[in-house]
C-alpha cells in the first residue's frame, strides 16, 4: 500500500474553524486526522502541503519511519507548527493502518486498558459569555448565572467540569485572557487583586451550586507570571479543586508554585515532543502532564505518556477540539495505563454534528470505546467541504474579535 494524495479541508464552526487532514492511498483506504490551526497554529496547512512530497509514495503502515523521516527533513525547525503538522500526518496515518487491519486504533497502541474513559466538561460558561447566541444557550450575564451552569453539568452526570476566570467589571462579562488574547496586563501579566478576589467569588458560586461530590478544575492557562500563580494557588484551597491548570516557560518555577500549596498542578499542555516535556518530569514541576496528542501525534504521545508514567504523573489530553480529536483521544487514553481524565467541549455549533459520520457516546460522564476500525468515526466530506470556514483573524471570526 502505498500514499497517493494529501489534502487539507477547513470547514466552518462558528468562532473558529475546525481543520482536518485527509490521506489517500492507492487501495482507496482513507485516513483522517483532525488538527488544530486557528489557535496558534498559524502555517500548519503550509507545512503540511511542503512536507507533501515525502509523504506521497511512502508506506503508511510504517508509521514511525515516516515520522522520523518527516522529523529528519524538519529538525532545524523541529517543534512548534512543523510539529503540529508531523502530528496531523502520523494520527492520519494511524487511522489508514487501524482500516487496513480492521482493528481500532486503540488495539494498535496495545490493546484498552479500560472500557470507558472519565471525562470532564471543558469551558463551563466560558464560551455562553460571548458565544452564547451561536450556541443557543442564555447568556452569562452575571456571575450568579454560574451557579445555573454548574447545575446543568451535575444534571448531565458528569462528575467534573473546568472552567476559566471571568470578570464582570461595569456588568460587561469578560473572559480574563491577557496571556492569549491580550490587551489587560500585558507584557507584565501581574496579578491583580481585583481579578483574584473575583475569583474567589466566582469558585465559591460554583462549588455551592455543585457541592462538595463534583470535582472542580481551573484553567489560568499563560495569564500570569511565578508571583501571580502562587498567590492564585493560596487563594484557591478553600475551594478544594481537582486541579489548577497552568503554562509556564520554565519547568523550576512550575516547581515552586506546585510547592506552595496543596492543590494539585497539571500543565504542559502546549509542549511539543519527548524532549519538551523532559525536564518537567525531572524537575517534578505538575502532578497532572497534560499531552496534547492532536498536536503530538498519538503514537508520539504514547512515549511521552510512558515517560510520565516512570516519574509517577499520570496523564490527561488536552481535547478542546470537534468530534474527531475526540475520537482520536479516546483511542489514546484507552491505551494508556496512567490516564487521569478526559477534557471534552460539550457545547459546540449546532452544525458541529454533521461533520463526522459517527458521535462519540456519552454515557453518565464516561466516554464510551468506538468499535469502528481507525478511529471510529470518519469525515463528513460532503458537508464539510459546503460549509468552508470563513476569514479569520488571528483564527476568530470578525464577530467574536475583542
């Protein structure tokens, strides 16, 4: 079996679009892999279609020589979008092996580990802030609608949401977002006393509304510094989080924010490669590493999960994607022995469904093992290709732009 074609597909969700790769090969076996270009990835298309010629006519059955191949090739600029895109192909290559064997992916990696996989919903009330109309959700409008949300995600069986910071400054709901997003607080990203004391009030509505059962994570992401991040742990263990999640450049400063307090610490979530996520592990800088495995590649991700595992860190995928990434994840996580939790985007356009052939199954909070050969689910072309994404900027829609 032998390559024979590779092609991008961009279709339109909303705020955002979702990407997806798909290879062709000479015995009309398709692949697909989901990717994700429009949050920092800015050029993964572009580096795709340049590395094209070394994929067409190789074997996609040998999927660790293409990697290392396509890894030799791009070593000058190893990492980063070049590595996002060697993620993309190797997950679209596993997907044409898993079909051409007829087996899922998940068997491939080593068979499941278990046979359902503990998710948690990811964004609860970040996106009913500013894209509530799209989604057809009541808006958040004021911090007391967070008590509503987190109702709705106990009613729904999950046992564990995430969510991010808000402020609700002159009644305008905001994301609190300088780290991405900018403008408030950068380049210094300081912790302010005003953003941490609305935290506060806006974790204590949340765990009253779900009570003591419901694990609770938070996101902080890139939006602060060393300081910051320490006196935001301090303040947070009256709350009794799951978890607070996260970024920072430099894994001994993680280190000495994950010594302040007693909460737990995930992180590395936008890490690229065995290599980046090394001196985390060494440094015992998170008690969660966050693997992003659209972005890594699966079998990439594998490693990095067995990596973990050797310095006792169990693992979670970063999955704020469409359904395929889902699928893709579900395959990893059922293959991992030290997998913790599964994020998920619950909510989504309404037209996010029809651009897969199959849903993931959700039962109780617990995602369900796909059965289908690869993946499990495959692109909807069709639909797809009529709904292609609008222009963007910086990866928004000009309707969402700050």
């Amino acid at each position: 079996m032998k390559i024979t074609d590779v092609e991008v597909l961009h279709c339109d969700a909303g705020w955002r679009y979702f990407s997806f790769l798909k290879i062709t090969t000479d015995e009309d076996i398709v692949g697909y892999s989901e990717f994700n270009e429009c949050f920092g990835g800015y050029g993964i298309s572009t580096v795709i279609k340049e590395l094209d010629y070394l994929v067409i006519g190789q074997d996609p059955m040998a999927h660790e020589k293409l990697y290392f191949e396509l890894y030799a090739a791009s070593r000058p600029g190893s990492g980063g979008v070049i590595g996002m895109a060697l993620g993309a192909i190797e997950n679209a290559v596993l997907d044409i092996k898993g079909k051409a064997l007829g087996l899922p992916v998940y068997k491939l990696l080593g068979g499941p580990v278990r046979d359902r996989i503990r998710l948690y919903w990811s964004h609860c009330g970040t996106y009913r802030i500013h894209q509530h109309a799209i989604l057809g959700k009541s808006p958040v409008s004021k911090m007391e609608d967070l008590a509503d949300i987190g109702r709705e995600v106990a009613e729904n069986k999950f046992s564990a949401f995430k969510t991010n910071v808000f402020l609700f400054d002159d009644g305008k709901p905001m994301l609190y977002s300088p780290g991405f997003n900018g403008p408030r607080g950068l380049p210094e990203l300081p912790s302010d006393g005003r953003v941490i004391e609305s935290l506060k009030a806006q974790m204590g509505i949340f765990r009253e509304a779900v009570g003591p059962e419901m694990d609770i994570l938070l996101d902080l992401n890139f939006n602060f510094k060393t300081e910051g991040f320490r006196k935001i742990m301090r303040a947070m263990e009256a709350f009794d989080l799951f978890w607070i999640e996260m970024d920072s450049g430099d894994a001994m400063a993680l280190k000495t924010i994950r010594d302040c307090s007693t909460t737990s610490i995930s992180s590395c979530e936008t890490l690229i490669g065995l290599r980046q996520f090394k001196p985390y592990f060494e440094n015992h800088s998170v008690d969660f590493a966050i693997i992003d495995a659209v972005w890594n590649g699966v079998a990439q991700s594998m490693k990095i999960a067995a990596m973990a595992e050797a310095y006792e860190v169990n693992i979670a995928p970063h999955n704020f994607y469409g359904h395929l990434s889902t699928f893709m994840n579900v395959n990893f996580c059922a293959a991992v022995a030290n997998f913790e939790i599964m994020e998920i985007n619950v909510e989504g356009v309404p037209w996010r469904d029809d651009m897969v052939t199959r849903l993931p199954e959700i039962i109780d909070g617990y995602l369900q093992l796909p059965t289908g050969p690869g993946w499990g689910t495959d692109v909807n072309e069709e639909f797809v290709r009529a709904h292609p994404a609008k222009e963007t900027y910086g990866g928004l829609t000009e309707s969402v732009l700050p």
